[in-house]
C-alpha cells in the first residue's frame, strides 16, 4: 500500500514545489514593478530633508545627489527662529489637540446613542448626517468666515478650532455607532442594577471599550486639523501670530524666495512629525480611511 | 432602551398618541442631550453655510464689516457671461478628468499587486505610497515648486543628465502645462486614498472564487475579467463619487504651487472663489462677496448634480448585481 502510494506522493510534490516556485517568481516580478515606483513616491521627502542638510550653495551645485557632503544644521535654526516656525508649530499643536478632543467628544456620544437606542427623531437624525454628504460644500468659505466673525471669535485660535470641528464628520460617527451598537447588552445592565447613571455608563464602560475607534479618531483628526489650509488661512488674515506651520510657510515663501535651504528645513519640521505620528498608529489611520468606502 | 423604567413599559393605561410620545422623548432626554454639542457644530458649520451661501449670493456685499444691499440674481446674471468664472469652471473639471481616471486605475493596479498574499514586502510598499496623504498639502506644493523649478529643480536636472530633455521645462511658468504639472502632483499626493480604497473591497471579494477559476484553468486575466472587476464595480461607483468631488474641491496645492497662473491658466474653482472673496487685500479691488457667493453656489449645484447622476448610477448598478447573485443561487440550486 504504502509503496504503491509513493510515486503519487512525490509527484504531488513535485507539482507543490513548482507552485512555490512560481509564487516566488510572481513575488520577484511584483517586486521589481513596484520598487522604483516607490521610490519616486518618497523621493519629493528624500530631496527635501536632504536640501535641509544642505547649504543653498550645494543645494544648487550637488544637482540630483541627495547625500549633503556636510551636515547643516543651521537651517533648522533660521528657520525655526527667523521664520518663526516655533511659533507656528506651537499654534498648530493647539488647534490640532483642541480640534480633536472636540471632536472625539461630539462624534462619540453622537455615535453611541445612534448606536445603542431607538428614540424618535432617530431616523430623522441619520438622514440629516447622510444629507450633508451630498451637499455642496467646500465652497462655504464665506459663511464659515462670518460667522466666526459673528461670534466673535475673528483672529483667534478657538475660531479655527470650532470651525475644523464643525464638519459632520460622518465616517466618526458611523465607526463609533457601528462599534457600540455591537457591544452586549448585559454591560449596562449590569452597571445599572449596581446605580450607574447614563452618564456614568457611557464615561466608565463603555468609552474605556471603544479604544481602538478612539485611536482612529484621534488620528485621523490630527492629521485633517494638521494639514488644514484654507480655513486657517483666511482666519489668521488679521492675526499673522496665529498662523499655522502651512499658513506660515505659505506667507514666508514670498520672502524667503531664494533660501530653499531654509525653507526645506521648515517643512521638514513641519511634516516629519506628521510622519512620524502616521507610521506609529498607521493601522488605525488605514482602518479609517477603509471604512468610508465599506459603510 | 435599557434605561427605559419597566414601569412604565407595562402601564395599561390609555394614551393619546401625543402624550405616549412625549413620554418616550422624555425617557429619552439623556439621549437627546448626548447630540446637542454634535447637532450644534453641524449646524453651524456645516449646514448654515450651505443656506448661507445661497443667501448671500442675493447681496452686492463688498467686505464682512459693511453693509449688504439686496440686488435679487443680478449676481448671477453676471456670473453667466463672466469669462473668468467659466476659465475656472472649465480648469476645475479639465482637473478633475485628467487626475480621475490616472489615479483611479493606477490605484487599482497597485492596490492589486500589494492584494497578493506572496508579496512579503506588501506593507512597506503600502506605507510609500500612503506617506504623501497624511503630509500637510499647502507645505508639499511649497515643495513642489522647488522640485519643479526650471532653476537647479532635480526634476529637471536629473532629465537634463539623463539626456531626455535638451533645455529645462518651466513646470508651473509655462501656461499650457501649469495646470497639468498641479494634477501630476496631485495624482501623487492622493494615490493612497483609492489605494486603501481598492484593498478594502478587494480583500471582500472571497479566495474560494477565485480557487474555483483556477480549477477551472482560468488564466490571470479571465480571474481579473470575470471576478474581480464585476465584484468590484459596486465599490468602484463610490469611490469615482468620493474622489471625484474631492478633486473638485482643489484647493491647497493649486494655491501654493501656482497662485492660479500663469495669467489665470490654472485658476481652478477655489482658488477663483478665494480671490474674488479675499484675494483682494493684495489687489486694489474691493472684495466682492455675494458675487463670490453666487459663483460658489453655482459652481456647488453643478456638482451635486453630477453625483446625484452617480448615486442613481450606483443604484443601477446595484440592482444590476442583485439580479446576477440571484441567477447565482438559481444555477446553484438546478
């Protein structure tokens, strides 16, 4: 029996080892595809945190070498100081965190009572949000801008923080709906027989379990309020000393024409932590930006 | 629900249907107050602006701080002939259709290379070329504009080397391709989002389907032809609508990289209604607002009309598809 088999067994084998073989190639090929495409993807990042190392005069003789014979950096230092990117940073940090946890607060009890309980008004609710996908926005700069001037809140950096945070933010609230709608019964429930509130529900059992809608939340806020630019353009107009890293920068290219040392080294402090903060929490971003085309 | 009293659940009592109602809303009210501050930041933001707009458009209003007249649709009366709005009109949706399609279906192609389970270096590619997408936009275009220079900009010095091109070209000087080097930008700048995308409704499509056709002895391009894109068609509607409208809406990287120029030659929508609403603190001219407003709100219906044509589009689709997996279950069952 087992001597009859063995041919078979080794021909199966062969044909296993032929379609590793050809998985291996098909990984080769792949590779060879998509590697210098990849590389053209980073190479704008490459050039400018290389051009920051560099001096203006190398920056223009070195052509396409992108290794700095010697490390600058006192780029890093006009920019910083002369250009006033410290301060900038400092306003972008701000509005980022405010813009966030605004966020994170309204998108989450909005998304927890659309998830968990059925009241009237409900549907009317839901149909409001999915509304607003389909009307025309974006070209709402104006009324946006009157408002914050209404308010009173014209030149300041609550202005910009209430404005990034005023969008319907839709994906948020169908993540932390879809997540808490899908959380058992018997949580509350029990939290309730033991005295709990609604209040204290939500706060200490239920947004605890809802870390990983958070994270995706958190994040993509922060990078949404950190690459902002038309709204924080036209509400810093009167107040240059709130200006973020991309208003900031946008002003300064005028006068600091010539210097694309410094002005590389400018955006390399702008968009490196930016960078840095994707690569950490990468999976909650990618999870997020999924989820728009899957609800 | 669950903090519904059961008390009053299994009360007998007759109700008017008005009074049952303002019961249940008052078991509600923790409910209610729960999406106060989220009711209250949309409307403000986002759905008064978009009434605010029309409205405003009704006005000859020239600057915040002083006073409006009302002029009924004379705004709109010049909008119509007004051959700086139709300029950008026109390079708003030439953008649109240039960037679209290029980066969709090269979004496609990449998303399904990295789809393979034999690519171990899948995540790293993915990371490249996602990187672009969370990097400040208005600071990439600033970038840009050194990366492009006709002046020492590797692009050019590195064609000039390779002997591809004789002279430098002036990506963003020369008004015939200004507007074209904006949408290769952007194409770069974006590629990640209908990448991500296409991997998530790829990685619906089950590996059973495609075990069968290979059973079947079907070759790579029947699986792609037969499986692949019929099942990814429902997706694929969506995601022309999301990155459609948010190709229409350019505004960062247009602003930083030209301005609109040369001489308006890549003035898109935005950027029309920027300069026309705020522009003017670097021009002599006064702003004009309820004309920006007009043109805005013009420019806004024009585009939910297009992805209301979409969403019926979809909806065509979709019917289409469930007409397919019920003659699936018909041929199953025979």
């Amino acid at each position: 029996m087992a001597r009859a088999a063995k041919p078979r067994l080794s021909a199966s084998e062969h044909h296993r080892r032929m379609e590793i073989k050809a998985t291996r190639l098909r990984e080769i090929v792949t590779t060879i595809i998509l590697t210098p495409l990849a590389l053209i993807w980073i190479y704008p990042f490459l050039w400018m945190v290389s051009a920051a190392l560099k001096t203006n005069d190398e920056i223009f003789r070195s052509g396409a070498n992108l290794l700095p014979k010697a490390l600058t950096f006192e780029n890093f230092e006009r920019a910083w100081v002369q250009a006033n990117i410290g301060l900038y940073f400092l306003n972008t940090v701000v509005i980022a965190a405010g813009s966030v946890l605004l966020v994170l607060a309204t998108t989450s009890m909005m998304g927890y009572v659309l998830g968990r309980y059925r009241f009237p008004g409900r549907r009317l609710v839901v149909g409001v949000f999915v509304a607003t996908v389909f009307l025309p926005k974006g070209y709402t700069i104006i009324p946006i801008f009157d408002l914050i001037l209404g308010l009173g809140l014209n030149g300041t950096l609550t202005g910009v923080i209430l404005a990034q945070s005023g969008g319907a933010h839709i994906i948020f609230i169908l993540l932390f709906a879809g997540y808490f709608g899908q959380l058992p019964k018997e949580l509350e429930e029990a939290a309730i027989v033991d005295g709990a509130g609604f209040l204290r529900v939500f706060l200490q059992i239920m947004l605890p379990l809802s870390k990983p809608v958070i994270a995706t939340v958190v994040i993509m806020q922060l990078i949404a309020s950190w690459n902002d630019f038309l709204l924080p353009l036209v509400l810093t107009l009167p107040a240059p000393e709130l200006r973020t890293l991309s208003v900031g920068m946008y002003a300064f290219r005028g006068e600091y024409y010539i210097d694309w040392s410094g002005m590389a080294a400018a955006a390399t402090i702008s968009i490196i932590p930016i960078i840095m903060v994707f690569l950490a929490m990468q999976r909650y971003f990618i999870e997020g930006i999924a989820g728009a085309v899957k609800s | 629900m669950a903090l519904a009293p059961p008390l009053s659940v299994s009360k007998p009592r007759k109700q008017t249907a008005i009074s049952l109602m303002l019961r249940r809303i008052s078991q509600h009210r923790w409910v209610y107050l729960f999406m106060l501050p989220s009711l209250i930041l949309t409307a403000l933001f986002t759905l008064y602006p978009i009434f605010a707009s029309f409205y405003f458009s009704l006005f000859q209003w020239s600057g915040f701080t002083s006073d409006a007249y009302y002029i009924g649709l004379q705004n709109y009366q010049e909008v119509v002939p007004d051959k700086q709005f139709w300029n950008a009109f026109e390079h708003s949706f030439i953008f649109m259709l240039s960037s679209v399609p290029i980066k969709l279906s090269l979004a496609l192609g990449i998303a399904i290379l990295l789809n393979d389970r034999a690519l171990r270096l899948a995540p790293i590619f993915r990371t490249m070329f996602f990187v672009p997408v969370v990097t400040t936009t208005a600071i990439v275009g600033i970038v840009m504009t050194f990366i492009m220079s006709p002046f020492n900009g590797p692009i050019n010095t590195i064609m000039l080397d390779l002997g591809l091109i004789a002279r430098p070209i002036d990506f963003l000087g020369d008004p015939k391709i200004a507007l074209f080097s904006v949408v290769g930008v952007e194409i770069w700048k974006w590629l990640g989002n209908p990448m991500i995308y296409w991997l998530a409704a790829l990685q619906t499509i089950p590996a059973s389907l495609y075990e069968a056709a290979e059973v079947d002895g079907a070759n790579w391009w029947r699986k792609f032809a037969f499986i692949t894109l019929p099942l990814l068609k429902p997706f694929a509607i969506v995601i022309v609508l999301i990155t459609a409208v948010g190709t229409l809406n350019v505004f960062a990287l247009v602003q930083t990289m030209t301005g609109g120029g040369p001489y308006f030659a890549s003035e898109v929508m935005e950027v029309y209604i920027y300069r026309t609403a705020f522009g003017a603190a670097n021009s002599m001219t006064l702003p004009r607002l309820g004309y920006a407003s007009a043109a805005a709100a013009f420019f806004g219906v024009s585009v939910m009309f297009l992805a209301t044509i979409q969403i019926f589009a979809a909806r065509w689709a979709n019917r289409e598809r469930a007409g397919l997996a019920a003659a699936e279950t018909q041929l199953g069952d025979s």
